[in-house]
C-alpha cells in the first residue's frame, strides 16, 4: 500500500526537481568559459609531437619529448600524437623502430589517458596516431581503445568526412561525454581491413604541413592532404629538426625559441592565406612541450590572451 503512494510520489517529486534544476552543462571547457561554445572545427589545440617519447635523458637522441603523459596534459596538451609498431606481436609506440625508442604498450598509454580524462570530466581531447604497418583497425587498434575504456568516451561524428564547420562545440562534446577525438593517418578508411566508427581518418579532414623541417622559419605548405584545404582542419608540425650528417634529430637546445609565443604566431599566420578560409590552424604539434611558451601562444591563437 505504501509503496503503491510512495512510488508516484517520487515519481512526481523527481520530474518536478527534473525541470526546475536546468540540465548540467559544462561552464568550463578546456580551462576556459569562452570555449564552450566555440565548435571543436575552430579551436587551436596544442600538440605533443612523438608524445610517448620522453625521456629525461640528454643522451636519449630517439626522444622528442622530457615530460610524461601526464604532465604534458597538465601543460595544456590536448592533443596527442604517437607512431604504433608491432612488438613480439602487441601494438606499441615506437619511434621508427621499437630498438630505436619502445614506449611501451599502446593499451598501457592509453590506460594512463584514460585515467587523466576521468579526472579531468571537462577537456576535449584529440589523439592522432601513425599506422605506417598498416595494423588492422578493428583486430589490433580497437581492442586497445575498448579494454582502456577510451573507446567509450570517443565521438563519432554524424558526417564522415566532417566538413572542418559542422563539428559541435566543445560544450556539447562535453556534454554528451564524447570529448576523446580519434584520428588514424593510414587504413581508418576500411584499407586495412575494416571501418571502427571512432577511428576517424586524418586526411579527408585534416591537412598537414612538411615533416622534418630544418628551416627555422617554417614556411607553409599543404603537405598531406586527401580533398580540399577548403572544408579541412588543418596542423602546423612546428618541430624544428638538425641534420647531423644526414641523421634528422629534435634538438631542445633550441625549442626555447622554436616554442617561443614569436616562432608559433608566425608559423600559424604563414598558414592563414593556405586555408581557403582565413583560419588559423586547429592543431600546433611541438616537440619537448615544456620548454617554450606553447600554451601562451595557442591561448593567443585562441583570442583568449
Ligand atoms: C575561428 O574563427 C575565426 C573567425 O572566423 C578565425 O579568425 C579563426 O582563425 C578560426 N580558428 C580556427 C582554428 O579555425
Ligand atoms: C611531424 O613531423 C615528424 C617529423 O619531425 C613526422 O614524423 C610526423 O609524421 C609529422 N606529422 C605528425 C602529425 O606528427
């Protein structure tokens, strides 16, 4: 009898406490109001190049960065970008090679991603990975993002290809608990066996600038791209390499000025008049991302400084 009352009381008592409390939105995205309502398509993020790569070894020459995952999150990375290679048969990040420079499991990487999203339930992640092997994306890539759990926080867009202006808003992303970003450079679109709907395929929505630059003033060009500049997000691989007899490194001694709020400004505006569009790039990849100013710069990118 009791429960027969109580039951559509609580009921009652709940949808009315429903429509009074508004629906929780987020206030803060990626550390600042204004981004909520910004559309994923047109926000500057900054980037680890080789992310899994640190090391705080000097002697390390294979490395691209000195801090872990974790700590390149806390700078205001938000996006990551590794090379995967098969390692006595389990999906690693390798440099090149896994005898050149093994950063271990990509389940293992993932786990730890996995870990800073939970504690951070308002931050927009993208994750941009290198498949020179060609491993099968539904047999190799997407176990790691299920058993991490990352697969349950990844968005899938309603368009594939998204056009670089029909991408949601931070907010929203945010709101709906789809804020991971997957992109894959090679066989996301089904040539390596299969489509996974939130392995997404670089090229048909994103642009790239030269790799292994040795040109301190990083003059643009469209690099890799499958389509148009038009519709495309595009990133600036704003690392600069020295040539030591033919052997292409990363060299800190000089990312203070490379990731220097001057160098990146620079960088980006040289790519403004390449994108159809008279926008500034989405994504500035750095290498060792705690010398430098990269946030200030992104947040100026941003006009949030
Ligand atoms: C965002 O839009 C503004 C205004 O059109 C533009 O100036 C800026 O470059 C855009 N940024 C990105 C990353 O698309
Ligand atoms: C950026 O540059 C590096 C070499 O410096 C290259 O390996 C990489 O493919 C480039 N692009 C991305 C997205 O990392």
């Amino acid at each position: 009898m009791l429960y027969h009352i109580a039951l559509p009381l609580l009921t009652l008592v709940g949808s009315a406490l429903g429509s009074l409390l508004p629906t929780k939105r987020a206030t803060v995205c990626n550390g600042n109001a204004a981004l909520c309502s910004r559309s994923y398509g047109n926000t500057t993020f900054m980037g680890a190049h080789d992310s899994f790569a640190f090391s705080d070894d000097p002697l390390a020459l294979a490395r691209d960065q000195e801090v872990d995952i974790p700590t390149q999150l806390g700078l205001g990375v938000r996006l990551l970008q590794a090379q995967a290679h098969l390692n006595d048969g389990v999906i690693h990040f390798c440099h090149t090679s896994c005898d050149l420079f093994d950063g271990g499991a990509v389940l293992d990487y993932l786990t730890t991603v996995k870990t800073w999203l939970d504690a951070n339930p308002s931050e927009v992640l993208t994750l941009l990975f290198t498949n020179p092997e060609g491993l099968s994306i539904p047999d190799v890539w997407a176990p790691a993002f299920e058993q991490s759990g990352i697969a349950s926080l990844a968005y899938t867009p309603s368009m594939n290809p998204m056009p670089q202006s029909a991408w949601p808003t931070l907010g929203s992303m945010i709101d709906a608990g789809t804020r991971v970003v997957v992109f894959l450079d090679a066989g996301a679109d089904g040539s390596d066996g299969g489509v996974v709907p939130y392995i997404l395929p670089e090229f048909t929505m994103i642009w790239e600038t030269p790799f292994s630059v040795t040109d301190a003033s990083f003059p643009c060009s469209v690099d890799r791209i499958d389509g148009s500049p038009a519709d495309h997000m595009y990133l600036i691989n704003h690392s600069l390499n020295i040539d030591i007899f033919g052997i292409i490194i990363s060299d800190p001694e000089q990312a203070g000025t490379t990731n220097g709020v001057a160098s990146i400004l620079a960088n980006a505006n040289g790519c403004v008049p390449l994108s159809q569009g008279n926008r500034l790039p989405s994504f500035v990849l750095l290498d060792f991302v705690n010398i430098g100013a990269g946030l200030q710069a992104v947040n100026q990118l941003n006009g949030l400084a």
